[in-house]
C-alpha cells in the first residue's frame, strides 16, 4: 500500500521560506512515474505547482512560483522535497503531495498546512 505523508508546512511571515517534504512509502523509485505538488486555497481550485519526473528528472512549475520555489528528490528514500522561497500571502494554501505509478495507480498524501502573512 502506498502511501504519501507531507511535512514542514507552516505559518511564515511574506519574503521566508519554507521546505516541504513528501515521503513516499511502500513504493520504489523505479516504480515512480512523476511525483507532483499541488495546493489548494480556501474557495479555489487544487492548482498544480510543480511536478518531477523519476525516470528523466525533468521538473515543470506553475508560472506563478517559477524562480521562487524548487522541486527536488531523493531517490534513495523516494522523498520529495519543494523549496519555497520569497514566500507571498497568495501563496496560502493547503499544499499536497501526488505520486503517480508508472502502472497508472495515483496517490495523495493528506496535506500540510502553509500560511504566508503580510
């Protein structure tokens, strides 16, 4: 059974910086299609705000956080980080991690709470 467990969310004041991490269990790396961020603020829609492939290492961004934020893995421990930086109060949101096998099967992890203050 695979599962997904965030951390490092939490409350930063607007201009900090925050590490997410995604830890993946029950799954390898080589069983890893992509691993995904994404975040949802209260009354939007879940965005997508960065991805990684674990076949090519590819990382893709949502334009809003391109040069702020970072997509990082570690193989080793199929665990997921994203680095955020230059942190805005737009940038509150429930954010969640998504693995998605190379089989099709896709999994979130519950979620982590970020609030960025003005």
């Amino acid at each position: 059974q695979v599962q997904l467990v965030e951390s490092g969310g939490g409350f930063v004041q607007a201009g900090g910086s925050l590490r997410l991490s995604c830890a993946a269990s029950g799954s390898t790396s080589s069983t890893i299609n992509y691993i995904g961020w994404y975040r949802q603020a209260p009354g939007k829609q879940r965005e997508l705000v960065a991805t990684i492939s674990f076949i090519r290492g590819t990382t893709n961004y949502a334009d809003s956080v391109k040069g702020r934020f970072t997509i990082s893995r570690d193989n080793a421990k199929t665990t997921t980080y994203l680095q955020m930086n230059s942190l805005k109060p737009e940038d509150t949101a429930v954010y969640s991690c998504k693995l998605s096998a190379l089989w099709g099967a896709e999994y979130w992890g519950q979620g982590t709470q970020v609030t960025v203050s003005s």
